[in-house]
C-alpha cells in the first residue's frame, strides 16, 4: 500500500488548510463536509472528533491510511482528543501543530496537549500561511517505522521538529 495520511482535528484548526500547503495548491480552504481523498491525504471533517459518536468514522477510515496526523491549533486552549486517543488507531502517529504564527499562539500548552494524546511520536510546529515546518510532513509520511521517524527528528535538529517519548 502506497503511504496515505489521514488529518484529524477540531473544528477550524487548519486540517483543510494544511493539506493544500502540503499539496502545494494556494488559496483559501473550504469548510470540510466530508472525507476528502487528495493524492496521499485524507481530510476529516472536525465533527468527527469532536463528537464521540462519529469515532466510528475515524477508525473505520483509519484502515485506509498508514500514517494518522493528531492536529491541535496553537490559539487553543483546550484538545478535542481524549487522552491517549491515539492509542486506539494502531498506525503510525504524528502530531502537527497549527497556527504557531498566531498572535495568541501557546505552542508550549499545544505540545502539552499533543503529548496527552500521542503515545510516542514526531511533533512538527507548523505555519501554513508562512510554510514553516510544513517540509517535514511529507518526508515523515515516507517512512515506516518508530526507528526511522526517531532518525528522521535527530538529524533534523529544527526548532519546528521534536520526537516525544
């Protein structure tokens, strides 16, 4: 199977946003409706995990993809995952951060709350409008083991890239 991410994340934290920066289209995102299939992303609506009754879509998407990305925008102050929500998508997680360019960005408070819901794994701080950390993203989806990943984050040495435990 080809390497296929699925973005999950509240409402409004920047999933459509990001996969147009990492599939290099331009212009503004539309609110998602639905599952969106594009190359080697899949957008989720922020409904679906926002409301426990629609984790039954995530999981059952899950089957499609290799990787999962666990978005948390920077300008809140609060996570839509329950803790250790990852540990029920057994794929390859990676958490990404929004909006670090924010006036009211925290990325300190967005790793704390990344790092309740990942077990282990990169976090990338991104911005998509001034395209930082986005050039992780697409290399992190390539590999295919814990081993690598960890490889991946320490040859970086990015303020924008950091491998939690």
């Amino acid at each position: 199977m080809k390497n296929r991410v699925m973005i999950i994340g509240g409402v409004q934290a920047g999933k459509s946003t990001l996969m147009n920066a990492l599939l290099g289209k331009d212009g503004q995102a539309n609110k998602t409706q639905a599952l969106v299939y594009d190359d080697w992303i899949v957008d989720t609506p922020g409904e679906y995990i926002e409301n426990p009754m629609y984790y039954k879509n995530i999981m059952a998407t899950s089957f499609e993809v290799t990787h999962v990305i666990y978005l948390q925008d920077a300008t809140s102050s609060k996570s839509v995952f329950p803790p250790q929500f990852s540990l029920g998508i057994p794929k390859i997680q990676i958490g990404v951060i929004t909006k670090i360019d924010a006036p009211h960005a925290d990325v300190e408070r967005a790793t704390a709350l990344l790092q309740n819901v990942m077990s282990q794994g990169p976090i990338v701080k991104t911005s998509s409008w001034q395209k930082l950390g986005i050039e992780f993203i697409a290399p992190l989806i390539h590999l295919n083991s814990d081993e690598e990943i960890r490889q991946f984050v320490k040859d970086r040495d990015s303020p924008y890239l950091i491998y939690c435990p």
